[in-house]
C-alpha cells in the first residue's frame, strides 16, 4: 500500500484552502478593499517571529519589544499588512519599511503615544530611519522597561532567552 496522499485527500484539500484563503487575505490588505483579515492567535504570531529572529540581535530585540508589549501581534490591522510569512506558516518577519509607511500615514490611526513610539523605534532597529529618541521619556514603566531590554539585547548584551527568564 502505498504512503503517498491522493491529491483529493482531506489533509491537501484543508491546507490548499488555508494557502488560498491567505492569498486572498493579503491580496485584500493589500488592495485595500474592505475584506477583513482572518484573526490570529497571538501565540502563533510570537513563535514565528522568535523562530525568525534566531541568529539576530536586532530581529530578537524586534521581536522582543513587539511580543512584550503585545499590541503588534494582537491588531490585525497591523500583523495582516506588515508581516511575511514562510510557506510552511512557521516564520514571519517584519516589513519594516511598510511598517513604518503605517504609523507615520498623516490620517492614520497611530497618533503619537507609546505604541507609536514603540513602533518606530523597532523600525528604526531595522532600518536605520529616525528613532523617536526624544519620546522615550512619555513611556510608562512597564514599557520603558521593555525597550531598555530590547535596546540591550540588539546590543548582544542580554541573551534573549535570559529577557524572557528561560535561564537555568
């Protein structure tokens, strides 16, 4: 008996129907037609950043200030247009360049506050574009406390896995 799957099995049609309806959503967001982008578990957003980050100070700092503070992988609006994702679903990386083109948009919904900051500090990692020094001052503890480790660990001087508390 052979192991191969029938091109009609449930397994190829499930993960074919997934393929084509991610297709569709980018192709929504990207159009801007209205469509509404399919929900996503936070969980998953983290992991696949994290497993893209592997190797990279400034995407682990990246991934570590957006996971922490947590707005980024829980707004469509924002992990639909600026994340690609691998074929296989297990990595995604940050369009930075799009990223940035969204929160500075002028009738945009990021006016200036925290996430803002946070948003064009991270891109500013990535892209060597203007960082939002100067607002730094208006976080509040927590999330000050979250860039100062992001910072230290694109420095290489925090290794991720102690920023997250998984030392022995």
């Amino acid at each position: 008996m052979s192991t191969e799957r029938r091109p009609s099995s449930r397994r190829n049609r499930v993960d074919s129907k997934h393929r084509i309806e991610r297709a569709a959503a980018r192709r929504a967001t990207r159009h801007n037609n209205g469509a509404s982008v399919p929900a996503m578990s936070s969980e998953v957003i983290e992991a696949a950043l994290y497993r893209a980050a592997e190797g990279d100070f400034a995407a682990q700092a990246t991934t570590y200030i957006l996971t922490e503070e947590g707005s980024f992988v829980r707004r469509p609006d924002l992990y639909a247009v600026c994340l690609d994702w691998s074929d296989d679903g297990r990595y995604a990386s940050v369009r930075w360049e799009t990223l940035r083109e969204v929160v500075t948009a002028p009738d945009g919904p990021y006016p200036d506050g925290a996430l803002r900051t946070i948003l064009l500090l991270c891109c500013s990692l990535h892209d060597d574009g203007p960082a939002p020094l100067s607002r730094l001052a208006s976080l509040d503890t927590t999330n000050a406390r979250i860039v100062s480790r992001g910072v230290h660990i694109a420095t290489g001087a925090l290794p991720l896995r102690q920023a997250l508390g998984n030392t022995p």
